[in-house]
C-alpha cells in the first residue's frame, strides 16, 4: 500500500529507479528525501514536483527555504 510520502518519493524524486544499494546508502537518501519533503511542505508547498524544480534553480532559493542569511 503506497501512502502520499512513498508516492512523492517514488514519482517526484524517483527513488524507485534509483541505482543506490551500497551498504547504508539507501537509507541515508531515503532520510534525505523525507527531509526535503517535510521542508517543502513547512514552506506550504502544495505541489512537491513544482517545489523540486524551484529548489534546484540555485543556492539563494535553498537559503530561502531552509530559511537561512
């Protein structure tokens, strides 16, 4: 059963077709997705795929969210 976080991280990160399966790998970016994704929705992002393309245009936009000088 997929519940709306596996859904984001599987169509909007793309976590199943990713090609990370050494050791604790896997578990680190699964920590590292669930992260962006709790900040994008603190930061009252609706859509999580518009906010991963907003967060990957540059430094001063992840500043932003992370709410940083």
């Amino acid at each position: 059963m997929e519940n709306k976080v596996h859904h984001v991280r599987d169509v909007t990160q793309g976590e199943d077709a990713s090609r990370i399966r050494m050791h604790q790998l896997p578990q680190i970016f699964t920590v590292a997705r669930n992260f962006a994704i709790n900040l994008y929705r603190s930061n009252e992002f609706s859509n999580m795929a518009q906010a991963e393309r907003l967060c990957k245009f540059g430094l001063d936009t992840l500043k932003a969210v992370f709410r940083m000088k």
